[in-house]
C-alpha cells in the first residue's frame, strides 16, 4: 500500500513528460499500487464499491494511472477529515457525563450555595466551542 507522501510524490513525478512513463511496466505497477491503496482505503473509511471507477479506468495508461493517483490523494484527504470528525465527536460523546454534572448543579437553586468552579467554566466554553466547530 502506498502512503500519502508517496502517493504525492508519484503525482509531482507523473505530471513531468519523461521517457519513463512510456514503459508499460512502471505504468502497470504504479497503477496496480494506486488500485490497490484506493481498495484498502476506501475498505478503512466507509467500505465504498469502487467496481465503477476500476471498470472505467482498465487500461494502464498515463492517463489512468494519473487518475488513479488522483483517487487515491482524495481519499487519503478524506480519512484525515474523517478522524478529526470522529475525534471530535467522540470527545463529545465521552465528556457527556461530566456536562451534565455540571448542569445538574446549575439546575440546583442558588440557596444551596453552589458555585461554579473556574475548571468547571472552562469545561463549559471548551465544549461550546467544540460543539461549534462540529457544526460548521
């Protein structure tokens, strides 16, 4: 499988006009690579059917494999906008219970005496500001 930094080089170097991407061989190798980096990273992020895209694209030509290269910066963007979303969200989801702490005891009358601690503040405007950044 091929990494992101490998996958970028590859696309600086298909864009050039050199006499190597005329070999049938680098061509098929590189696109044989790219398929498969799209195969294992589409099956990582949302197991996407990319029968569509590997039947319309089955010749190894320049063109092609360029495509493919193409694909596969995509959605290797795609997974790192994916884990941060997931990130976030699973904060969101595991700082749930002291959320509602801290709302069950603003809920409590003042009479009780209980005030809001500077940690607890912060907690609050650290989730709102999360909250936001999950909705934009």
């Amino acid at each position: 499988m091929l990494t992101e930094t490998e996958i970028i080089y590859i696309k600086t170097l298909l864009k050039k006009d050199t006499e190597n991407w005329e070999n049938k061989s680098t061509l098929a190798d590189l696109y044989r690579h790219c398929k498969f980096t799209i195969r294992k990273l589409t099956r990582k992020m949302a197991n996407i059917d990319n029968h569509q895209i590997f039947k319309k694209q089955k010749v190894e030509s320049r063109e092609n494999t360029l495509f493919m290269v193409y694909r596969a910066e995509r959605l290797y963007s795609a997974l790192g906008d994916a884990e941060k979303i997931f990130k976030h969200l699973s904060s969101h989801n595991y700082d749930t219970k002291e959320f509602t702490k801290i709302v069950d005891q603003l809920e409590r009358p003042k009479e009780v005496g209980v005030e809001f601690s500077a940690e607890d503040e912060k907690f609050i405007k650290r989730r709102e500001h999360l909250i936001k950044r999950l909705q934009s």
